[in-house]
C-alpha cells in the first residue's frame, strides 16, 4: 500500500498536527508502508532529513496565523510528482491549499480518499470577530467532506459535532503518546530550580499562544491565585504565538515564558513541573494534555471538547466550566489546599497513558486505511 498525504502544516511548524504526523511518517517507515507527504515549504527546513518522504511547495504567510503558511501549488507540478509516486489511497489532512489539490487529484485519478479533523476551524471564529463566516464555512466542510470514505475525527465529542452539522461517514482516530520522551525520570532539579528559585508550586502551560486557547482565562485564574494564596504559586508558560506578547505585557512576576521547547529539554520542563493547567475550550483533542499526564503531572483543564477523553474528573485532574475564571482558579487552588493531590493524581494520570501506545493507534489507522479501500473498489465495482 502507498498512501500520500495532503497537509498544509507539517513540520518543522510545532503543533499538535505536526507532531501526530511526524510519528505516523516514523511508523510507517519502520513498517515499511511507502508513504510520502505533500506539504508546504517553510523557511529553514533544509534541517529537515526526511526529504525522501516529503514534497515541499512554495507558501506564504497565512493572514490569521503568521506563523502558518499557505500554499496553492501549481496543479501540473503538484499532479505531476503525485502520478510519479502512484498512491492507493489519498490522506487529507487540512482543507486548505494543499488539501482542497489533493482531493481534486484524488478524484480526477480515482483514487479512495480519507480526510481527518484536526482543528475547530469554526470554534476560532469568534476569536477573531469573524462569526459570520461560520455558516458558509460548515457548508463549505460538509461539501469537502462528501467526497470522503472515511472522515476521522480525534475525540468523541468532535465526531458528535460533526454528526449534528451532517458530516458523515465518521470513524474515531485517537492520539497516543511516547511514555519513554514523556516520564517522570527527566524531571531536572537544575531546571525546577532556575524556573523556581523559590520551591513554589509549579503550574505549567505548553502549547500555542492564540486567543482561541482562553489564555485569558488563564491570566485572570493566576491574578486570584497571586491575590487568595500569595507567594506559593509558580506558572511556566512554554509556547510561542500572537498573544505572546500581550501575555507578556500583563503577567505578574511569577510567570516564566520559555519560548518553544522541543526534544529533552521539553520532556525534561513536563517532568520538573507540577501540574499542567490547560484552559482551551476548543481542542479537538489536545495533545499536550497526554504529554503532560505521561510525565506524570495531573492535569486541570476545562469540560468541552477532546480533552474530555482524557480527563476523568478527581481521578486524574479537573475539569472546570469553560471560560469561568471562578471555576480554572479553584481548582488550581486544590492542589495548593493539599499538596497530596499532586502525587495521588500524577500517578493516575501517569497510568492512563500506558495504555495511549502509538503502536496501537497508528495500527488502527491502517486497518482503517485498507477498509477504506476495499468498500471503494466495492462501489466502483457496483457502479460499473
């Protein structure tokens, strides 16, 4: 089987998307599943070494994401290298530039095609006062997702929205994680100590600095904190974005910005902090909450979307009402009233992602990937 994929983010971009298909591209190598991804060109990818498995096309800047580029290849090129690699089956991954040029190829060359959700595109909207484009924009994901066998979806309560705006054809494609990058034995008593040179609580942030992650809600939860448990709280923040610098601008004196971390030294900032506070309302799964619980931190993160998967609530985190400032900075405190929380729901939550393996979900997916096949050959065969 060779499956191409057609993504309009990918790495070296750090997202929850990227890392998903970084590990997908490493498991299908080691399995030797020809694969190869069709993704845009960003400045300074030249360090990338999986040349032999992407194909890159000029991009620019994507207006509401600086930092994500946007690419509308030329068809021949782009039809051309496709033909050259002959996939059994297209993976569309965005709906975007490359995307919506991969589900024309797949269609001209008839080809089964998959999609996955990765992103509440809609959800977003608000963020940016643009609301009114939600109603052209799920017309436009019910026609992009017709033409797809199988649409995956990262969360159970995604597949539930799309069910209710009559998507179809939905299938669940969870996340897994690395338990050996994300553990509890890189916790650095060097880093814990230059973060926190003060043994204060350490409450940890990882993740994309937008307002679409209710990253007011987590500024307003540490100003109650600071004000009702004064000196006992220390917030790390890694991450970069378009609300960086106002989050800058605004936090108090025990608030660290790191900046993106990525390999050890990420693994080793999960592991020396306490608790991962994550106040996003508009996951379609959140990655990092996984990498967070793997290393053994509870988590307190809010009751909508993906991130219900993970959290059971007093088990191994809380689950607070999205977008009350009350309900974050409360539960926050928890872990100040009683520092045995910290340990008694780490080790849970530790325990939950033995059984998140990549092996397994990535296995799934090509299981899927084959069914996806046979029913299309069926329905060509039927039609013919």
């Amino acid at each position: 089987m060779k499956i191409a994929y057609f993504t309009d983010t990918y790495l070296p971009q750090i997202n929850g998307v990227t890392n998903t298909l970084g590990r997908l591209g490493n498991y299908l190598s080691a399995n030797n599943v020809r694969h190869v991804f069709f993704s845009p060109h960003y400045p300074g990818d030249s360090e990338i070494s999986d040349r032999k498995y992407v194909k890159r096309f000029r991009s620019i800047n994507f207006p509401i994401y600086p930092e994500c580029r946007l690419s509308v290849p030329m068809y021949s090129n782009f039809s051309r290298l496709a033909d050259k690699f002959k996939p059994d089956i297209v993976h569309i991954v965005t709906p975007l530039g490359i995307g919506l040029s991969g589900l024309k190829y797949a269609r001209e060359r008839n080809i089964p095609v998959v999609s996955s959700f990765h992103t509440n595109f809609d959800a977003y909207l608000k963020y940016y006062n643009l609301d009114f484009l939600e109603p052209l924009l799920w017309n436009f994901f019910r026609w992009f997702h017709s033409f797809c066998s199988i649409n995956f979806s990262p969360s159970r309560e995604t597949i539930e929205i799309l069910q209710s705006k009559g998507i179809e054809n939905l299938r669940l494609w969870s996340r897994g994680i690395d338990t050996e990058a994300f553990n509890p034995v890189h916790r650095n008593p060097d880093i814990r100590a230059q973060i926190n040179p003060e043994n204060r609580k350490v409450f940890l942030y990882a993740g994309r600095l937008a307002a679409e992650k209710d990253l007011d809600i987590l500024m307003a939860s540490i100003i109650n904190i600071n004000r009702t448990y004064p000196g006992s709280a220390q917030f790390v923040v890694v991450g970069d974005g378009p609300y960086a610098s106002y989050m800058k601008e605004v936090s108090p004196d025990n608030v660290v910005f790191t900046g993106y971390l990525k390999g050890q030294a990420l693994s080793a900032m999960y592991a020396s902090c306490d608790v991962f506070v994550f106040p996003s309302s508009t996951e379609t799964f959140g990655n990092v909450v996984l990498e967070a619980m793997a290393s053994g931190l509870p988590v307190v993160a809010v009751n909508s979307g993906g991130v219900k998967d993970s959290i059971m609530n007093n088990y191994n985190g809380f689950l607070c009402e999205p977008r009350n400032v009350e309900s974050f900075s409360t539960s926050i405190s928890r872990f100040l009233d009683d520092s045995s929380l910290i340990c008694r729901l780490g080790a849970n939550a530790r325990q939950y992602t033995l059984l998140k393996s990549w092996e397994s979900i990535f296995g799934q997916l090509v299981s899927d990937y084959h069914s996806a096949m046979e029913e299309y050959h069926r329905s060509l065969g039927k039609t013919a």
